[in-house]
C-alpha cells in the first residue's frame, strides 16, 4: 500500500509536509495492526525533500506518525 498522490498536511510545528506520491504506508499501530489507519512507513523521501531539517522530522514522524487519508491510498500492491 503506497500514497496515489502527494498528500500536503500540516504537522505539528513544522507547518506543511508533503509526503510524495508513492510512499509505502502500513496498518501498524503501536497497539497493532488497524486497517484504518495508513501511517507513513518508508521515511527516506525526507533527507531530499526537508534536508534542513531532516534528522528532527525523521525523529517526530517515526514517533508521532502521519495518518494518510483513504481517498490518497493506493491499495493495489
């Protein structure tokens, strides 16, 4: 499962991220497996696309996560 589209959100501080179309997602949650939640799971998209402050977002959205809505997933892998 992987973004069908860019998806823009703002997250927490940092105002908007965009996470590129593409992106490989996962149902993982901290307390398991939940098919209605599409956390962003490959994170190496943000060393090219926030260089400045990459090591800090990696840090947040590891722990915090970003939820990607159902109408910018693509189910078909």
């Amino acid at each position: 499962m992987k973004t069908n589209k860019d998806y823009t959100v703002s997250f927490m501080h940092y105002g908007n991220i965009t996470v590129p179309k593409g992106t490989i997602l996962t149902h993982e949650t901290a307390m398991g497996k939940d098919e209605n939640i599409h956390f962003v799971s490959d994170l190496r998209w943000i060393k090219t696309s926030y260089p400045d402050i990459a090591n800090i977002l990696h840090h947040d959205l590891y722990y915090h996560g970003i939820d990607v809505p159902k109408e910018f997933v693509d189910y078909t892998d």
